[in-house]
C-alpha cells in the first residue's frame, strides 16, 4: 500500500509545483519591474511612500500593490487600523501625493 502511495503524491507535488511555478515568475517580473521603475527615478522607495501612507492613517500594513494606471505608477496600500477598520490609500507613486483613501466605512481626515 505505502509503495503505490509514494509514486501518487510525487506526482501530485510534482505537479503542483509546476502550476505554481508561473505565478512564482510573474512576482519575480513585478519585483523587477519596480526595481527598474526606481532606478530610473519614476517612482518612490516603498519605505517613504508607507511612511506617507500611516502618517495619514495611523495602522498596520497589510497589503501594497504598485499599478501602471494612465501612464502613472500608483500604489495601494492597504492598512488595518487600530480601530479594526480596513482602509484603501491610493498614492502616486512619483510624488508620494495621496490620490484617494477608501475604508470599510466612511472615512473622516
């Protein structure tokens, strides 16, 4: 019995590490990505635009993507507060200017 399970579950991890094998890729291409975007000086470095970010709302980062919106970098970050409310900053990446801030409920600056 344990000689016809091991060939099984090599196949399995086998398989699923192929499947996950694209998605490790694509946040390798990401990571790369905002390298050169910093480099080249279009964006900030991640720890200024996070100092921003709980300067205006004060929690714990859970979250930051860096998007390509109409020819700008954004990024969102995504913080708890301590109040347990989940809110959604939206800055541009090259300024460091808060976009737009959204949360689970009406936010009040």
């Amino acid at each position: 019995m344990c000689r016809r399970l091991t060939p099984l579950a090599s196949g399995l991890l086998a398989a699923l590490g192929l499947a996950l094998a694209p998605v490790a890729s694509a946040a390798d291409g990401d990571h790369d990505r905002a390298r050169g975007a910093l480099e080249r000086g279009e964006i900030l470095p991640l720890a200024q635009i996070l100092a921003v970010a709980v300067a205006h709302v004060p929690g714990r980062i859970i979250e930051v993507e860096l998007e390509r919106d109409d020819g700008r970098w954004i990024y969102e970050v995504e913080l708890l507060t301590r109040g347990g409310r989940l809110v959604e900053i939206e800055i541009d990446g090259a300024t460091g200017r808060i976009l737009e801030i959204e949360a689970d409920d009406e936010w009040d600056d």
